[in-house]
C-alpha cells in the first residue's frame, strides 16, 4: 500500500491499496525503529476521547483499487505549537467504530486492529507534500 498526504490548511490523500476499508492515525512519535510498534500513542496533546484526536484521519475505502480522502478543519497543522512535523501516520487493517464500540479500545483507537504500514512526515522537494508510506 502507498500513501501520499499533501497539506496546506486540510489533509488531502491519495493511494493505491488492496484493501477495501482501511484506517490511519496520527501517532506522537515519528520513530521507526520497530517498524510501527514504535510509533507511541496516538497524537493526542488536548487528552479527548477518540475519534476527536487531532490526528485522526477517519475511514479510507478504496475504489478500483484507489482511494482519495479530503479533510479540512484540521486541529493538527504543520506547523505552530501542535505540529505533526516528525510525528508519525499508521495505517491500520481494519475500519474505525468511531468510539461507538462500548469498550476502552474504542474510546482509544477505535478498535482499528493491528498496524500494516506507517511513515514520518517531513518536508520534501515539493514544500507541500508530506510522506509516502509502504
């Protein structure tokens, strides 16, 4: 699976998957020194149940093989006191209850399951695009 996330004042995203239905967080840490297992927590400075973390993305779901996804009024920015420069962006195999799954997890992680791939978001050439992930 690959990703890419271009921002400016939303998220915008684009990828060639297999899957039909996945999820992707923002975690605090841009750490990949275990593959994804590294990463932390997800991204969350103000300490709100899921699925109000800054970070958190929503569902993806594919089409031909292809997903596209545009969020706006992000509480996560490039830059400023809550940046998530050097922080890290986790796909996960399963789809996001949304904290509606009456469980700790849900309220955590929206019971997303396991970790498939992940990446860091830095700056590139192009001053706009975030990160590829594989």
């Amino acid at each position: 699976t690959i990703f890419k996330y271009d921002a400016i004042d939303h998220i915008s995203a684009t990828g060639a998957t297999k899957s039909e239905g996945l999820h992707s967080f923002l975690y605090s840490f841009g750490d990949l020194s275990d593959s994804c297992n590294s990463t932390g927590g997800h991204y969350n400075p103000f300490s709100v149940n899921h699925p109000h973390h800054p970070g958190d993305f929503g569902n993806f779901y594919s089409k031909d093989g292809k997903i596209r996804k545009y969020k706006s009024n992000l509480s996560a920015t490039l830059f400023g006191p809550y940046t998530i420069m050097g922080r890290s962006v986790v796909i996960h195999e399963q789809e996001d209850d949304m904290g509606k799954g009456n469980n700790k997890a849900s309220l955590e992680n929206g019971n997303a399951g396991r970790r498939l791939a992940c990446c860091v978001i830095g700056i590139s050439q192009n001053r706009f695009s975030l990160c590829s992930c594989c």
